[in-house]
C-alpha cells in the first residue's frame, strides 16, 4: 500500500513541475513574445518614445489601431498598458 502511495505522489509531482516549467516557457528567444495577431499582420507604424535618465520608466505612445480616438501609453517596467482618450487620434 506504502509503495502504490508513494508512485502516485511522485507522479502527482512530476505532472506539477512538468507544468510549471513548460508554462515559464516564452514564444521568443528574448522571452517576451507578443500576443498573436491575425493574419500575422499588425498596425507596425513606430511609436513616439520618451526616453528618461537611468533609473527611470521609458514611455512609449501611440494611437490604438482600429479603435478612433483612443491612445495607448506603454512604459519599460512591467506595468498594464493603459489606453486614455485622445481627440487627435484619428483612426
């Protein structure tokens, strides 16, 4: 009885570090992949970016593809992008 216990356990342990290892895996060499797009095609114009001193967030902006009127900020740290009202932003 001990011994079917214990192959189950080891079982149960490997399945759980098989999963965490594989799910750490990125989809890029740099281990930041993207979300992926359709048709593997994007809005890929350059965005106006805010360099900083050391130490400090860079920013990157630009408008949101597809969606008129809205901007989106992103910085260097891991932080959420956020997305902010911008009457200049055209489409």
């Amino acid at each position: 009885m001990k011994r079917r216990s214990t192959r189950y356990a080891t079982a149960v342990l490997a399945a759980v570090f098989a999963v965490s290892v594989l799910a750490g895996c990125a989809s890029d060499r740099r281990g930041t992949g993207d979300s992926p797009v359709a048709d593997h095609r994007g809005e890929d114009s350059p965005a106006n970016v805010t360099n900083f001193p050391d130490h400090f967030a860079n920013i990157a902006t630009k408008c949101v593809a597809g969606a008129p009127g809205f901007r989106a900020f992103v910085t260097t740290r891991e932080a959420a992008p956020v997305i902010l009202p911008d009457p200049n932003c055209k489409g």
